[in-house]
C-alpha cells in the first residue's frame, strides 16, 4: 500500500518540477502573459472633449505655422 502512494508522490514532484523548469527556461514569454492576464488594466487616455488642449500638444507650447504650412505644401 505505501508503493501506491510512493507512485503519486513521485508523479506529482515530477510534474511540479517540469512546470518549474518550464517557467524558468521561458519566462521571458510566460511572465508578460501572466502580467497582461491577471496585471492590472492601463487606464484609458481621455477623449478630445475631456481634454483641455484638444490638440495633447502640452501647456504653453507654440506651434510653428510657418514650418507646418511648408510641410503641408511639400506633400502635394
């Protein structure tokens, strides 16, 4: 009777040491997939009616027209 429960001891360490071999030799691939299955959700970037600069360019930043209007006139 001990041999039975001898044979589901080795069985089940033998299959927990594959699983950790396994998650040490790729877990370059397998903690991103842990992170993004169970790691907590980025928040959602606002919409243009939420934003106060609807252009997300930041606070106090100029835009060059003249720069702008030359690029524009080099695509056509």
């Amino acid at each position: 009777m001990w041999i039975t429960y001898f044979n589901w001891f080795i069985a089940l360490l033998s299959i927990f040491i594959w699983v950790g071999t396994y998650i040490v030799w790729q877990r370059d691939k397998v903690i991103p997939w842990l992170d993004n299955k169970f790691g907590k959700d980025d928040p959602m970037p606002p919409t243009p009616k939420q934003q106060n600069n609807p252009l997300n360019i930041g606070e106090n930043t100029k835009i060059n027209y003249k720069t702008t209007q030359a690029s524009e006139t080099k695509k056509d």
